[in-house]
C-alpha cells in the first residue's frame, strides 16, 4: 500500500545541507519545493519542476529547513533551580555542586512525574522546531535512579545517553574510587541495555582523565558509543581523551589548547558548543570561529537542564553563537542542524535530500538568517516530525 504524499511548493528560500543540491555548505535552493511520501523525503527541486501529490501546502514564500537536532540535553529532572540561578545573577559563580540539588529532587520523584516533564520538554523542543533531541541520565546516580531515567528517556528518543558519571553521588562522597567501580559495574548491566551512548562529566569537582577514562572505556566494552563533556570549566583531559577513544562528540569545549582544537580537528569527534550554559553561568563563551578555521566540525546544542543551562530554544543558541562565538548564520544554522546529526552520527535527520526522515521547520521569515537577525522572536509557522504535522 503507497503511503500518502504531501507537496510543500512556494518554499522562498530552501536549506538542505546537501551542497550537491544547492549554494554553498547549506545546499541552498530558491523557489523550491519538498514531496514528502509518508515519513520520508522523496523529492527535492525547483517549485516549477515539482510532482503532483495527494496533498498541497503554500509555504508562500517562507524558508524551510531541516529541523534541529539537539545532540546534548539533560531533560529527566524534578524540580528546578531558580534560586541558585538568582544567586548567580547577583554574583555567585556556577559549580557542579548545584547538581545534587536536582538528584535530591528527581530521586523522590515518581516515574509518572519525571515522565510528564520529560514529554513537556519534548513537545516545547518540538514547538521550536527541534525534532530529534538526545536525552541524558545522571540525575539519579543510584543503579534504579539511573536506569529508570534511561527507560523513561527512551520511550521518547531513540538517542539516550548514560551519563552516571554526573558528579559522584552524595553517598560516595569519601570513596570516589567505589563510585566508579559502581558506574563502571553493576549500574552499568543496568543502564546499557536503554542506552545509545556513556557520557562523563569530565571536570574539576566531578570526574578526572583517569576516571573518565575507565567509565568511557567499561561504556565502550558493553557497547556504548562514547561522548564526552569536556573542558567545560577548565582547561583539562577531556577533550584528548574524546578524541583518543573516537567519541563521537566533544561537548562545551569552552577552554580549549592549540593542542585540543587540533586534535578535534584531526579527529571524527565533533565538537558540540552549547552557548546556554556560558549565558546562563556568564561565563565566557567558547569559540565557534578558532575551531572553525582550524577545520573541526561543530555542533551547537541546548544543554538544556535546570541548572547551568535551562533553554530549550536552538534558536536561543544560533542567535548567541553569532553574536558572540564568531559564527557566520549560515554556519550555525548548519551546526544546529547537520552538525548535531553528525555528533550523533546520523545520516538521516539534518538534511532534506531524497530519503531522510521528513523533519521540517517552517520560519515565519524568508531567510534562515533571521534565526540570528530576529533574536527571542518565536518564528516557528509549522513543524512536520518523521512526516507528521506537529506544529
Ligand atoms: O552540561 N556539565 C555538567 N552537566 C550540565 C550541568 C548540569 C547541572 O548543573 O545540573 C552541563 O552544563
Ligand atoms: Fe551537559
């Protein structure tokens, strides 16, 4: 049975990624259109060369482009921190020691909770024009805290991250060295099986290179594909270790060495810049230009979590990372969308070329630059998921 066919005509400005398609790194087309047939893309091209199909959509003269994949979030938490955030914004500096304030809060709160927050986070993502979204654990740092937070996560995204190397948990405050072999062991068998990736927070205050190392590389063994947050806060081991193990992305990569933007781009890894987190903690932010230049391939990502980092708005971050990281618009676009595809080593999403999954956003505004020209605006007009009409 042939599945239903949508034609998306009057497309005024077109972003496809796919430079064999268009202008320039974003394959960029004028006057196009898009059939999708049921959840996928199956023809791409000029509105005047456009096919027939069961159902029309007038996109008069608006951009579209793929929606944004989110490759880094941290979206299975109770409660929220507004008051350490307060404190912050009158002059008190950020540390990984907020984060027990939400293991606390998401431990004592029920599974039906933590789901309802999880979906409210998807669908307001979604609502921006996100449509794939990571989802990482680490807010439990107990064995059942952990792995429930990886089974709800996966009922809504097939990109689920074990991140039980967060902070050390509380209870193992003085036996660090018994925590890992905890992340490392039992809660390990328990987290693998609802997980894609094994994250660490490799930082002053959570995890060093050693210990970092021996949770990737126990991930790894159980079949995990590594990712890292790295030289967030400090300088520091995290990115090398990234780029040694093959991770498949670098995240925040705020201090960086000569050495570290070299080996990112000599590497596979991506390095993922999550420009909310220096907003929300004024730090300063890392620098899209020096890693570009370098030849490195950069992702931008939310980081979305209660604590260093509470958007969920990828257009929030292309805004910033033009302002002030040193990236042209068509540059982040591309990294909030094909670049987040490549820190998870997708093929499907980030692009609309014949056979990826149909995921498109729709701008109120002719051009993808108004991403960046039209800051805090909200200018989602439609949002279409696997094919779908979310939004
Ligand atoms: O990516 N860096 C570690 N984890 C989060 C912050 C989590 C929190 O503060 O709750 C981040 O910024
Ligand atoms: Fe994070």
């Amino acid at each position: 049975m042939s599945t239903r066919t949508t034609l998306i005509t009057g497309i005024g400005s077109l972003v496809t990624n796919d430079p064999g398609q268009g202008a320039g790194p974003l394959g960029l087309l004028t006057d196009a259109a898009v059939v999708l047939d049921g959840d996928t893309v199956a023809w791409v091209g000029p509105a005047a060369q456009a096919p027939a199909a069961d159902e029309r959509f007038d996109a008069e003269g608006r951009a579209l482009l793929p929606g944004f994949v989110d490759s880094h979030a941290h979206l299975v938490f109770a409660g929220d921190r507004t008051a350490e955030f307060n404190a912050r914004m009158s002059g008190q500096s950020y540390s990984a020691g907020g984060i027990r304030t939400t293991v606390a809060a998401t431990r004592a709160a029920s599974d039906a909770e933590l789901e309802a927050n999880l979906a409210g986070f998807v669908r307001e993502a979604l609502r921006q024009g996100t449509t794939t979204i990571e989802c990482k654990s680490g807010y439990g740092l107990t064995v059942e805290d952990e792995a429930r937070a990886l089974r709800i996560a996966a009922q809504y995204t097939p990109e689920t991250t074990y991140l039980g190397a967060h902070i050390v948990a509380p209870e193992y405050a003085e036996d660090p060295a018994g925590y890992v072999d905890l992340v490392t062991g039992e809660m390990l068998d328990a987290c693998a099986p609802h997980a894609r990736w094994v994250d660490v927070f490799c930082e002053k205050g959570a995890f060093d290179g050693d210990q970092a190392r021996a949770v990737l590389t126990a991930g790894i063994e159980r079949g995990l594909t590594p990712r890292v947050h790295a030289n967030q806060l400090t300088y520091g081991p995290g990115v090398q270790l990234a780029v040694e193990l093959g991770a498949a992305s670098a995240d925040h990569c705020t201090h960086l060495t000569d050495e570290d933007v070299a080996a990112l781009a000599g590497s596979a890894t991506v390095a993922t810049l999550l420009p909310g987190a220096e907003f929300s903690t004024r730090a300063e932010y890392p620098s899209g230009r020096r890693l570009l230049d370098a030849g490195a391939v950069v992702a931008l990502s939310t980081d979305c979590n209660p604590g260093s980092s509470f958007t969920s708005s990828m257009a929030f971050c292309i805004a910033v990372a033009v302002r002030e990281m040193g990236m042209t618009p068509d540059e982040a676009v591309w990294a909030a969308t094909a670049g987040g595809a490549h820190a998870l080593r997708r093929t499907d999403v980030g692009t609309i070329a014949v056979g990826a999954r149909a995921d498109l956003l729709l701008l109120d505004a002719p051009s993808h630059v108004h991403l960046a020209y039209r800051p805090g605006v909200p200018l989602t007009a439609a949002v279409w998921r696997a094919g779908v009409r979310e939004v």
